[in-house]
C-alpha cells in the first residue's frame, strides 16, 4: 500500500555525502524555482499556491533536485521547513534564473522598465506592521500590481534559523549571523490614560502612584520579546489588563481598563491623554531583518527601500516631542 505524503511532509531522505561531481545536463533549472518558493515561505503547501500547482509537485521537484545534487536542501524546522546551509546557496545563485525568466516576460509584454513578479513576505510586530510596513507594500504594489505582498504581524523573536519571511521587522536586534540586518528606527513608548479614566480615577502625579492603578499591557508568561518586558521598564508592577495583541491594548485603555504601556504611534488618532512623559519614555529599536538568500532579490531591495522611506518621513509619530 502506498502512504501518500501530508502537505508539508519532508521530500525522501537525500545523502548529504561529501560534494561529488554533478552533470549539469541532468539539472532542470525549473526545480530551482520550486527550492525558491519554499525558502520565502517556509511551507510546501504556500509555496506550491505561489507557484500554481499542488504541494505533491513541490516536494516531489524538490527531491527530485536533491538527488541529482546529491544533497539535502531544506529540513524541518520548528515554524516550518528551512534552507540548509548548501541550500541557501543553492537558492541564492537560482534567484538569477528566476530574474531572468522576469525579464523575458517584461521584454515580451512590451515593458521598456522591469516590474517585480512573484511573492514578497514580511513579518512584523502588530502596530509596526499595520502602521508601517503596511503602506510600504501598499506603496510598492502600486508601482509594481503584479507583485503579491503577504504581511505576518506577531509581536515575537526570531527563531535561531529563520524561515517563512524574505523580510522581518522586529523589535530590539535578532541574534543570528543569518540575517542581514539593519537599525531601521526607534519607537517610544508612553503610558496612556482616557480622560474619562482620568476623571474617575485621577491622575498619577509621580511613578509610585502607578501602583496605585492597574496597567494595560503584554501577558507577562507569553511575551517573546525581552525588550518588551515591563519588568525593565516598571520593576514591581504586574498588568491588569493583559494581551498578546497591542491593538487590544489600545482599546482597552480607550475604554477605561487602566493606564496603557503604548507606542506613541499608535495614539496619534486617539483622545488619550499622554501621563509622566518626563519620567517613563520608553524607547526601543525596530530592526529590519533579511534571509541573506533573499538579499539581492528585486522585490525585497524595493520594499527595503519603501521602508527607509516611510519612517523617514513619519519619524515625528514614532519619536513625538
């Protein structure tokens, strides 16, 4: 009886061996297409949506490629399947072929300008990607439609081998030589109050009369952000009101729940009233992160650059004052 694969089941085991000679005439270039995929998305099945067949043909393309290279290409990962490290470069000197096939389908379609093709994946904090990164795809997809931009907002660190984004945002700086990186920004963060709390419950005049109030913020036990940790910023003081989500946050201190740790950006639209701006001004770096395969790709330079600019002409929201 033969077991059919689940969707994101590993391609047959391939020898890693040691390099050994390998016939360049029994090589597809197309199967390279299908290694590209996976590496900027992580998932077979995602991969196999992006490239318009079925995750069977994924994994089986995949494998074919490794046995004709003789090596393992990608493996398991804990968020998903990862580029190994021959992999990686695999897929870096396979993205020219792919380059290529982009510019004959420019050529033929009469565009004197090169467009972007294909998938763009970015992972971002919740605010800082709704805010943010946001209108940097909005901006690129614009000049370049038939482009497909994904967002993936989640307020986490990176995992140790980084897989399923082309491009992160994160918040403080991500310890792995695998990425690419660059100090994008900084962010402050206030506490917030409404004025109908205020008027309820009065307004704190020193830091020892925050203990006086319940705090909005992250759930202690859940964040993944060390630099998010209110310990560091507020020794002693534990959220009342506690959520993974910062838009929740939002609301929440909008409706009365408490005095909200915020990012400044967040409550420009907002009524709520700024409290101890002199003593809690709590500022954090937003670091850009990039697979280093996914460096020189067309779509990933343009979006790198669609967010240099959109921070540099709102950096009165993340830095008010």
């Amino acid at each position: 009886m033969v077991r059919s694969r689940s969707p994101d089941e590993n391609p047959a085991p391939q020898p890693a061996g040691s390099p050994r000679p390998v016939d360049p005439r029994r090589l597809r270039a197309d199967d390279l297409r299908y290694l590209l995929a996976v590496s900027r998305t992580g998932r077979l099945v995602t991969a196999a949506d992006a490239l318009g067949v079925d995750h069977t043909t994924v994994s089986r393309r995949i494998a074919a490629l490794e046995k004709r290279l003789g090596l393992r290409l990608i493996e398991r990962g804990a968020e998903g399947w990862t580029l190994t490290d021959i992999g990686r470069v695999v897929s870096e000197n396979a993205r020219a072929i792919e380059e290529a096939i982009d510019r004959v389908v420019d050529t033929v379609a009469g565009q004197d300008s090169p467009s972007l093709h294909g998938t763009v994946r970015v992972s971002a904090p919740d605010g800082f990607g709704t805010a943010f990164a946001t209108p940097a795809l909005v901006r690129v997809r614009r000049r370049h439609p038939r482009l497909q931009a994904e967002l993936i907002t989640a307020t986490r660190q990176l995992a140790l081998r980084p897989s399923g984004f082309d491009l992160a945002l994160v918040i403080g700086v991500p310890s792995t030589s695998r990425l690419v990186t660059e100090h994008l920004t900084d962010y402050t963060l206030g506490l917030y109050a409404s004025e109908e709390y205020l008027t309820r419950y009065g307004r704190p005049e020193t830091v020892a009369d925050l203990r006086e109030h319940p705090l909005v913020f992250y759930i202690e036990s859940m964040l993944q952000v060390g630099d998010l940790d209110i310990e560091r910023h507020l020794p002693g003081m534990t959220p009342a009101f506690s959520s993974t989500n910062v838009f929740a946050q939002l609301e929440a201190t909008r409706q009365g729940a408490g005095i909200g740790v915020l990012p400044a950006f967040l409550t420009q639209r907002t009524r709520l009233r700024r409290l101890l701006a002199d003593e809690i001004d709590i500022r954090l770096p937003i670091t850009l992160a990039v697979r280093r395969e996914a460096v020189t790709h067309p779509a990933v330079r343009a979006l790198w650059t669609a967010l240099r600019q959109e921070v540099t002409e709102r950096v009165a929201e993340l830095l008010p004052g």
